[in-house]
C-alpha cells in the first residue's frame, strides 16, 4: 500500500471577513503526481503557503510525510522541496551561487553544496547559464532555477506552484519527464497550474477547489462524465461539406453540428459512445483524418465545476 506524503484535513484559513480557504480534505500519495485544480480565487495559492509552513491554518490539520508542519516547522522543511511561482532569488548571486547558498542553509556542506549544484543545473538546462546573474534570467530560465532549488535538500515531498509558466514547449516536456522520474523514486508532488493540457500529461490524480473548499469524488466524477465535445475531420473534404455525410451516419440534425475551422464538434456522453461513432464512421467509409476529445478531462471536468457555479 502507497502511503500519502500530504494528508490534509479539515483546513480553513480566513483573512479578515475573507474566507480564502473554508473546508479542504485531501490525501496526495507518496509515487504520484497530484494537481491542485481551481479558478483564481479558489484558495490554492493559500493552500500551498500552508503546505508550505509559511502560513498557519484557522483549523484543521496538515501532515507532510507524518510531520506537523505547524508544530514542527523545520522538520516539515526538511522533507519539502518548495517552487513558489516567482522564483524569489538574491538577483546579484550566479544561478550556481543560488543553488550552493540554497544548500548550504539546508545544512550541506561545501563541497556537497557544489557538486549538488552542478548536478542540478544540467538537468534542469541550465549548465550553459551556471555563471549568469539571477537578475538577466528569462522568466522560462527562473522557473527552472526555481524548480532545482526546491530539489537541492533531495526532498521526499515537492509543491510546485505554476512550474510551466514561461517554458517554452521543448522545457515543459523536459520538467514532464523530470517530474515522472521524480514520482517514479517514490516522491510525493503537488502542482498547482492554470495550464490544465501541461498538468493533463502529467498527474495521476487531481484535486479540485471551488470557492475555498475541496470538490468530492461524486461530484468530480458527475462532472467527469457529463456530455463531453470531441473533434472530427474528414480527410478528403473540408468542414462545410463533411457535415452532411458525418451527421446522417450519427443520426445527427446536419443543422446543429457547430464548426469550428476545419473541425466538426459533436458532443457524446462517454468515451464508449465517442468509440461507437468513431466506428460507425469507419463502417460508413468516410476517411476519418482526426477524432480526439476537444478539451482533456482534467479541463472538462474543471469547466463544467465552473458551469455550477455561474
């Protein structure tokens, strides 16, 4: 059985008449990967500064690797690898300077320090900038230096606060590959983003906050499965003169399939309705160039949420 590296329970934390975070309960396991998914306003960022030991919750009780961070600050520290969403760095200290102080207030000692450093700055990419000021760093560039801060102590326990924001496309598939290899050691990582593709392709679990409070499992799992929109095209024609033959085969009203450029959107209640069409198509003989879901299910699921909202 995996044990969870984060157990929260119960948490609330208000600012004044302001309740960021009303009642959040969730377990994040130790070998997975978890995303932490809201709107703006939906209390993740106050979480994370929980998590984090940085701020102190109203009520409830949170638990890294079975550590108190409220009632053992350090100990919690010393478990957690923290990426907070603005790197935060003494703007004059090299990138490799960075790393080496970083370590060294962790209790490394010099030469672990800096071997450490090395190490880290190459496998997040930035070798070719060890030498480089904080200060003229891209903002792609700071969050990798951001990430392998929160990895110079070797933690058990990751949160990581928008870690794609400013990569470009080749470093957002270098940190999903950092972040399985990571899980796969047996770590526990929270990500907190609004990219919700990046964390789709990434997570194995997901938990939602809506308006300070954690979503449950049945309703996730309402929201999951509510009608879903998928894309179809036809490799011979474009989307105007696909409709009629694509909406006779599904029994649709031509009339009331959208389009969307080259793409028909057709709506289906599961994905073993999705699979049905799709070989109802193929039967018909029509040459089925794409048919992928519009949105992810991480994406789905947050925007229908959104939709009970409003």
């Amino acid at each position: 059985m995996t044990l969870p590296g984060i157990v929260v329970t119960g948490v609330r934390r208000s600012f004044g008449h302001v309740h960021a975070v009303r009642d959040v309960s969730f377990e994040a396991r130790a070998g997975a990967v978890t995303g932490l998914v809201g709107p703006n306003g939906s209390g993740k960022t106050t979480l994370m500064l929980m998590l984090a030991s940085l701020l102190a919750p109203d009520a409830g009780s949170i638990r890294i690797g079975g550590v108190d961070p409220l009632a053992q600050p350090a100990a919690a520290r010393a478990l957690l690898g923290w990426m907070p969403d603005a790197l935060g760095a003494w703007p004059t200290l090299t990138a490799r300077e960075t790393l080496v102080m970083t370590g060294r207030l962790y209790g490394l000692d010099a030469e672990a320090a800096r071997a450490g450093a090395a190490r880290l700055l190459d496998e997040v990419g930035l070798g070719m900038l060890s030498d480089a000021p904080a200060r003229v760093l891209s903002r792609g560039q700071k969050q990798r230096l951001g990430l392998a801060r929160a990895l110079v102590h070797d933690p058990r326990v990751l949160l990581l606060d928008e870690p794609a924001s400013g990569l470009d496309p080749q470093a957002r598939i270098d940190l999903r590959v950092l972040l399985r290899r990571l899980a796969a050691e047996g770590r526990t990582i929270l990500i907190s983003s609004h990219i919700l593709s990046e964390l789709e392709e990434v997570v194995d679990e997901a938990v939602f906050l809506v308006d300070g409070a954690t979503v449950s499992s049945e309703r996730v799992a309402a929201a999951a499965t509510r009608l879903r929109t998928w894309r179809i095209r036809l490799a011979d024609r474009d989307a105007t003169a696909a409709v009629l033959p694509v909406a006779q085969t599904l029994g649709l009203d031509a009339a009331l399939v959208p389009i969307d450029r080259r793409d028909l959107l057709v709506s289906f209640a599961s994905d073993d309705d999705a699979a049905s069409a799709l070989a109802a198509l193929i039967r018909a003989g029509l040459p089925v160039a794409e048919f992928a879901a519009a949105t992810g299910l991480l994406e789905h699921t947050f925007l229908d949420l959104e939709g009970e909202r409003s």
